[in-house]
C-alpha cells in the first residue's frame, strides 16, 4: 500500500494539493488496515485523512534547503532504471 507515498519535498513544480491528499490517504489505509472503511469508520477514517493532509502541508510550507529543486522527470526516469534493475535481478535468479 505504502509504494505509492512518494517524496513531495523540494521539487519543480511543488506538490499539488492532489499529491499531498494521496499521500496522506495511502497513510492512513496503512495505518487503520482499511483500504476502504465500512460505514461505521468513514468519519473517523477521513478526519485522519483531513488530519495527515494538514500536517503534511504544514510540514512541507516549513521545511527549508538550499538544494535546487528537484526535476520530478528526472526522478522518475531514475526510479524506471532502478526498478529494472531490480526486476532484472529478480528474474535471472529464478
């Protein structure tokens, strides 16, 4: 479930308010063992979704670095090659 929590820090263009949702989302369906809460949970599951949301924005409004920011295109082509040479190993091992 956690795969899809990416880094949202320092890069160009920030992180959307979409992004940091899906974080925060994947967060806590980690956390409660709910990817989908029954009726009775809803209000608790998505006050903690609002709740991580929140805490994550104010987290990343308040972090500073003199680091340029990052190329989110470049990162992601890094993660491709990383990832094929992890299912590469996988397969010549089998």
């Amino acid at each position: 479930m956690c795969r899809n929590i990416r880094t949202l820090y320092n890069f160009a263009p920030p992180a959307s308010e979409d992004e940091v949702r899906a974080a925060a989302l994947q967060y806590v369906r980690k956390v409660s063992g709910f990817t989908k809460p029954s009726q009775a949970n809803t209000e608790a599951f998505d006050r903690a979704v609002a709740a991580v949301t929140a805490a994550t924005e104010e987290l990343l409004e308040s972090l500073v670095t003199n680091a340029p920011p990052k190329d989110r295109e470049v990162e992601a082509e890094k993660a491709r090659k990383r990832a094929q040479a992890r299912y590469t190993l996988v397969a010549k091992a089998g």
